[in-house]
C-alpha cells in the first residue's frame, strides 16, 4: 500500500443563493469528505442542512453564515450520519439537531471515527462529538417564524439505513444528502444500490426547482432530469456490472478489475466501484456471495485503486 503524502489544495466552500433566503454553500471538488451544506434564513434564526468534516471547514462553512445574517443558527438537520455530513455538529452548541432515528443510533455507537490512517495528510482539527437532540422516522416538519422546512425518510435503505430530504416547498428546493453525488461516483458501501435507485424516482417525483446534492455542483431547470439520469445509469451499470462477475464467479474485485468503467471514468472517486459491486452482488438473489464486511469492501476498493489509498483532500 502506497500513501499519497502529496496534499492538494482545493479552492473554498462556494457560498450561492439558490432561493429567497435559502443557500447552498458547495465545496469544491466533492471529493471523499468535501461535501455540501446549505442554510434557510429566517426571521430569528436560522436552519442549518448538515456540517461539514474538518474543524477548518466548519468554521468556514460558520463564516459563510455570518457573512448573509448575524441570526443564530437554531435547527441543524443532519441528512445522514457520515462524518462528513455530522462532524460540525458540536460547533452549533446552541442548535436542537435533527435526525433519522437510524442515523443518530449509528452515530452514538460509533463516535468520532479515526480516520488517520485511512484518510493520512487530512487535518481534521479538534472534533468534538455531538449526537442529535431530535428524531424521527417518516415526516416532520420543522418550523421557525414563517418558514417551514419539510423533513422526510425515504422508508428504505438508500445511500444509508437513516437517510433523511429536507424540502422547502415554498421555493422547491431539495436538498438530498448522499442520495446524489454530482460529477462524483455515487457510493452505497454503506447502504443499498437499488435502494438508491429507487430512491432517485422519489426525488425526480418531487419536481424541484432547485437541487443541493450532498456532493457537487447545486443544480436546477432542466439539468435534473439529467443528472438524476446519469446517476441512475451508475447505478445500472453496477447491477449489470454484478451480473457479469456472478455469471462468472469472480470476487467483486476480480470483476471490477477486469471493467471499463466507460463514460463512468470521469466521475470522481472511481474507486467506490469496488466498495459499490459488494452491494450489488448481495442484492442479487442469483449469487452465492456472503458479505465481507466493510473493513474487506474497503481493503478491495484499494486494491483496485492500484494499491493506492482513497485520494482525500479535505
Ligand atoms: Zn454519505
């Protein structure tokens, strides 16, 4: 195994209104613990979609806040547990955070995760863990002033088993969390492939105006149809991909060693691939595969990336 000590430097947070008073707040590249956040400005207070992974990060992220309103931040919603979505959570003391059941129940067993020697050169600062305050399972709707934010779990398990959307029907904006990672591979290590399928007609069937992934670019109009298309056929590809290799008895690596990956190629963090067919090849009936574990689909995902550990510039 070879480590990449070389650390890259990306360009800041990219701070966008998208809405009256709803913000994205985008970070370049998407790659592995460079995700999205997003806030809604009310008249008291604010609402806050996820935190970011780094301490450096969130304070950034705190920054872009303040510099659109001196209102405090008083709801944090988390769209599911991973650390790059939940880190911040300690920096908005005075915040109620809301969760999904399974995504805060997944967090307190794990605490802050050590990701030191998965993820080296990443400096992630003095993390502090902060578990939700609220959870649900369903819908709620949460309410400050006049603005009201409608939360909702899908009902299945899709990028993770707690996903939650947060939709603001007045300005139709969604924001998806992990469900959608844009110009970035997609990953379901953690969750299910055809869950996030599925869960991909759930939003396509919410005809927003606006989209905030979890990763990349915000995106609107008539790009949703496509990016919801491309991520889908990823996702396609997998299944098929699973196939292939179960029609062979090849090991999820062996198969995905042996894949052109196809206009897929360009998609960012193409190593998931591995990491992704575990899923798959469990999701299909027609196998006789037993699941590895995460340490092992991990292992796998860098044998694929020739021996070379996930490119992580957070
Ligand atoms: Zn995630």
């Amino acid at each position: 195994m070879t480590t990449n000590h070389h650390h890259e430097t990306i360009g800041p947070g990219l701070l966008e209104q998208v809405a009256p008073d709803v913000f994205s707040y985008v970070q370049p590249d998407g790659t592995w613990f460079i995700n999205n956040t997003g806030f809604i400005v009310a008249e008291t207070g604010v609402v806050s979609i996820d935190t970011t992974s780094t301490e450096r990060r969130n304070r950034a992220y705190i920054e872009a806040i303040a510099s659109v309103t001196a209102n405090p931040v008083k709801l944090l919603v988390n769209t599911h547990h991973h650390a790059d979505h939940t880190h911040g959570n300690y920096l908005f003391p005075d915040a109620t955070i809301i969760s999904h059941v399974s995504c805060r129940e997944v967090m307190v067993a794990n605490g802050i995760t050590d990701y030191r020697a998965a993820f080296p050169g990443v400096e992630w600062g003095d993390l502090k863990f902060r578990a939700p305050d609220l959870t649900f399972e369903g819908e709620t709707t949460i309410h400050l002033d006049e603005l009201t934010v409608d939360l909702f779990d899908l009902g299945f398990v899709a990028h993770t088993e707690g996903d939650i959307l947060a939709w603001i029907a007045e300005s139709g904006v969604l924001f998806t969390g992990d469900l959608i990672f844009h110009g970035g591979t997609p990953f379901a290590l953690f969750g299910s492939i055809q869950g996030t399928l599925d869960a991909l007609q759930v939003i396509a069937a919410k005809e927003a105006e606006v989209i905030v992934p979890g990763h990349g670019p915000a995106f609107s109009g008539s790009s949703i149809k496509k990016v919801l298309h491309d991520q889908s056929n990823y996702l396609h590809f997998v299944q098929e991909v699973a196939v292939e290799g179960i029609k062979f008895g090849r090991a999820p690596v062996e198969q995905a060693s042996i894949t052109d990956l196809r206009e897929f190629s360009s998609l960012t963090d193409s190593e998931r691939l591995a990491g992704n067919l575990h899923v798959a090849y469990r999701e299909n009936a027609k196998a006789d595969y037993e699941w590895v574990g995460f340490e092992q689909a991990i292992s796998d995902m860098i044998i694929f990336n020739n021996g070379e550990l996930p490119r992580c510039v957070a």
